[in-house]
C-alpha cells in the first residue's frame, strides 16, 4: 500500500480512538478467501509464518494484532 492513499489508510487507522475494535468483514469488507494478500504482507512485514485460515479466524483488527504479536519470531 503506498502513495498518498496507502499513507492515509495508515494515518487513519493509527490515530483512529477504536481502530482495534474494527471488524474485518463487516466494516473493511474481507471475505472469506480473500486473506491472501494481506496474509502475505502481514507474514513479509513481521516475518511470521501466518497462514490465510489463521488470518481469516479474526474478527477484529485488534485480533489481527494480537495473531500477528504472538506469532513473531
């Protein structure tokens, strides 16, 4: 994600007073299936090992997080 749009994505959800209790499907529209890429990126950022079905599992951003923390090597 990057240019003007991927940084006010970040910017957004960083300063956001309950970004981590943002749904996955309902708010931010992921469906089942459809964890590929962001899986990819999360496991390329924070060298993690995470599969779609673990990502998928989550409801809410801050599930996302607290996968992402504990699988950290």
């Amino acid at each position: 994600m990057g240019g003007v749009k991927g940084k006010v994505r970040s910017i957004i959800m960083d300063k956001a007073p309950n970004a981590d209790s943002v749904t996955m499907k309902a708010e931010l529209g992921f469906q089942s299936g459809g964890y590929t890429a962001l899986t990819e990126a999360l496991n390329l950022e924070f060298g993690t090992t995470l599969t779609e079905a673990q990502v998928d599992a989550q409801n809410t951003v801050g599930d996302v997080i607290t996968l992402v923390e504990n699988n950290m090597p």
